[in-house]
C-alpha cells in the first residue's frame, strides 16, 4: 500500500516500475522479523548443529525458489523468493522447535493476533491507497500509513488477549528502562 510513494521518494521515479517487486518483498518483510527468532532461540539453546540443518534447508528452498522466478526476471524472483519462504517456514519451524521450550502451537498463538491485524490493515492502507491520491508523495505515504496504523491499533486492541499483552510490554519496558539514580 505504500510502496509507490515510499519508492518514489526513496529512490526517485526512475525505478516506479519496480514497486510491484518491493510490494511483494513485504508481504515477507511482515513476518521475516518474528519468523527469524527460531535462529536465536536454537543459538540461545546451543543447537548449533540443527541451525545449521536449518540454515540449509532454507537456503535450498529460497534458492530454488528464486532460481524458478528468473525467468520473470525481477518480479518473478521477488515471488519465488516470498512462495518458497512461506513455504520453508512451517518445515523449519516444526524442525528448529522441536525438543524445544518453545512449541509451534506457542508461536502461533503469539503471532496471531498481530499477523492478523496487519493483514486486515495491508487491506484497510490498499483501499485507501486507490481512493485517497495527492499530488505529493509525501502526503500520500503519510495518509497510507496513518490508515495503517489506525486500523492496526483498533483492531488489535479489539482482540481477545490484547490487553494482557500490552501489560506484558509495559513491564517488559520498565526492565529494560535505566533506573533513575537518587
């Protein structure tokens, strides 16, 4: 939703063109942060025998993927590279938790109410990106991520859960958060 004004004021209106490519690397980019801890748990645990199975399994299947969307050139590798990360993800998860504190089932759980209100708010940020148009880009990109934000705010606070969460990160922040020395 908000590729074209923020490639356009990124990287100039040479590369408009190629916005569809980037529209596509984030539908990976919503869920390649949060995916990616399995590394760090198996690291944390001293599993590093099994991220290093991991690790190649996922390059195998990133790189095949992307070896088949050459064809389509850019456009073509950008999709071959999100299919075969939503591919590899459920193999890699099941693999790098298993025997683990962690459970997939726990994952999940964790990640569904946030994936699920950043989808409905990738939807909510593209509708008003085909109603709402400026002629700056800047104006653009602010409209589409305030949309997206709003609606990710609203509907995550109307989830089941959510205020449980929020209480977590507040005590999470006053751990991390200096004392104020007397």
């Amino acid at each position: 939703a908000c590729s074209g004004p923020l490639i356009a004021i990124a990287l100039g209106p040479q590369w408009h063109e190629d916005t569809s490519i980037f529209s596509v690397l984030a539908i990976v980019a919503m869920m390649q942060p949060t995916a990616s801890l399995w590394g760090i748990m198996l690291l944390g645990l001293g599993r590093s025998k099994r991220l290093l199975t991991c690790s190649v399994i996922n390059a195998a299947i990133f790189i095949t993927g992307m070896a088949i969307g050459v064809y389509w050139k850019g456009i073509g590798v950008a999709i071959g590279y999100a299919v075969s990360y939503y591919i590899a993800l459920p193999i890699i998860l099941v693999y790098a938790f298993r025997n683990s504190p962690v459970s997939v089932r726990d994952f999940a759980r964790d990640i569904v109410r946030p994936l699920g209100a950043s989808i409905v708010a990738s939807v909510a940020a593209l509708a008003l990106a085909r109603f709402v148009h400026t002629d700056s880009h800047v104006i653009d990109l602010i409209i589409r991520a305030a949309g997206f934000v709003l609606s990710f705010g609203v509907l995550f606070f109307l989830m089941p859960g959510s205020k449980a969460d929020l209480a977590l990160i507040k005590r999470s922040a006053s751990i991390l958060r200096p004392k104020a020395k007397a």
